[in-house]
C-alpha cells in the first residue's frame, strides 16, 4: 500500500496544469480570434504533442510515464478546446436558439449546435480508450474520458439552468450559444452531479491509498484531483462567483470586468 502523503504531489501537478492549460487555451482564443489559422497550428501541435506522449508512454507505468501520458491527455483536450472555441469545429448551424422554441425542438437546436464538436470528441475518446485496453499505462485515454464526461455534464447543466453561468470565457463569436443557455435557477441535476463526480473522486482516491505500485497511484491520484476539480466548477455554476476572474491574466482586458 502507498502512503497516502504521496498524492500531494499529484495534486499539486493537476492544480498547477489546470490552472496554466485554461488560461492559455483562454488567451490563444481571445487574442487569436482574428488569426484563425495560427490558432489552429498551435492546436494542431498540441494535438500531435499530446498523442506522441500518450503513444511513447503506452507501455510503461513508471512515474514519469503517468505524469507525461497525463500530460498527453491535457494537450489533446485542448486541441478539441481551441478548434471549438475559434468556431473551426462547432455544430452544423450557428444561429440564436429560435424563438418559442420548447422541449425536443429546442434540445435538438441545441445539439445541433454543437453536434460537430460532440462527435469529435466522442470518436477522440473511442480511440484513445480502445488504445488503451491493450497498453499498461492508460493515463492519458482516461484522463480524455473523464473530461469529457465532466464537459457533457456542464453542458447540460448550462442547458437546463443553473444559478450562477460566467460566460466571459465564451469568444464573442459564439455568442449565439447562449441563447441555448437555461433559466437561472436550481435544478435537480446540478447537485446530483456534483455529488457524482465527488463519488468518483472518492473512488480514486480510495484506489490510490490501496495501490501497490507508486505508478498505479500517481495515476489514480492524478485522476482523483481532476474529479475534484470538475465538482469544483459544478460548484462555481450554483454560487455567485465568476470563475473567469481567476484568468484574468491570460485575457489581458478582452472581458469586460465589470460584467457579472
């Protein structure tokens, strides 16, 4: 059995990739926005980067290896993450949610939307997984999946409502997606969400306190803090905080700081 002292490192690892990767995807989207094509290179970069490091580690455990799949992981999501928010890669139509719209009319506006963006997502994470059933160190795939697990469950949190939506982030381009947003209320969902995901978090921890191997449990660590901080932006959606402050730095002036 590991320490369990070990999992600080991870964490602070998670934390730190967190905090750097959203702002830079956040500044090459905000002062980018009239350079679709750089954009889209770098995107392009973070993508054949994040999968050579997934690759390259796909056959050993050891520490360096988790971290660097890890890594790979991050650096696919944000390929996914730029193509979607310079517009490269969203939905078939781009137009505000129509008028009256209700019920399966206004769901299927919406999934529209975004329908691109979904199935690239989805066949990403199909691949990365089946990959990573026959390989020994399958960080990377399922640090994909779970954020796209995390990402669904936002988006259709923000669909049916919640308290507290910051949408700076949102390029002004994609305004039109907030039409699809919910009422500003509570609803069912979004507890049970965070309830879920904090479960999922406990598991890997639990996990990571019984691995065997230093590897087996940097990588559950690793998988652990990233629960924990999806529970924390589910949080952020029901309490009035604007969680865009925190990236100020990277969005150099392009959000209006007196919104919200």
């Amino acid at each position: 059995m590991v320490e369990f002292a070990g999992l600080g490192l991870p964490f602070a690892v998670v934390i730190v990739l967190w905090f750097v990767s959203t702002g830079l995807v956040a500044m090459l989207n905000h002062r980018l926005r009239q350079s679709l094509g750089r954009a889209l290179v770098i995107a392009g970069m973070c993508a054949f980067g994040g999968l050579s490091l997934v690759v390259l580690t796909s056959n050993t455990n050891a520490e360096w290896a988790v971290y660097a799949s890890f890594i790979g992981g991050l650096m696919i999501w944000s390929w996914h993450e730029i193509s979607f928010l310079t517009g490269a890669v969203a939905g078939s139509h781009r137009d505000p949610c129509p008028s009256g719209a209700q019920g399966w009319n206004r769901f299927s506006a919406a999934t529209m939307a975004l329908i691109h963006h979904e199935i690239a997502l989805a066949m990403t994470a199909a691949v990365l997984l089946s990959l990573a059933a026959f390989t020994g160190n399958p960080t990377g795939a399922y640090t994909f999946g779970l954020l796209l697990i995390f990402r669904l469950s936002s988006k259709l949190n923000i669909y049916w409502g919640v308290p507290n939506m910051s949408d700076e982030l949102l390029p002004q381009h994609l305004e039109y997606l907030k039409t699809y947003f919910g009422p500003k209320q509570l609803r069912p969902f979004l507890p049970l969400s965070i309830a879920a995901i904090c479960a999922l978090a406990f598991y890997f921890a639990q996990a990571a306190s019984a691995a065997a191997e230093t590897g087996t449990m940097i990588r559950d660590a690793l998988l652990c803090c990233l629960c924990l901080l999806a529970a924390l932006e589910h949080i952020f959606l029901a309490i009035p905080f604007r969680d865009s402050a925190l990236w100020q730095w990277a969005l150099d002036g392009h959000v209006d700081r007196t919104k919200g």
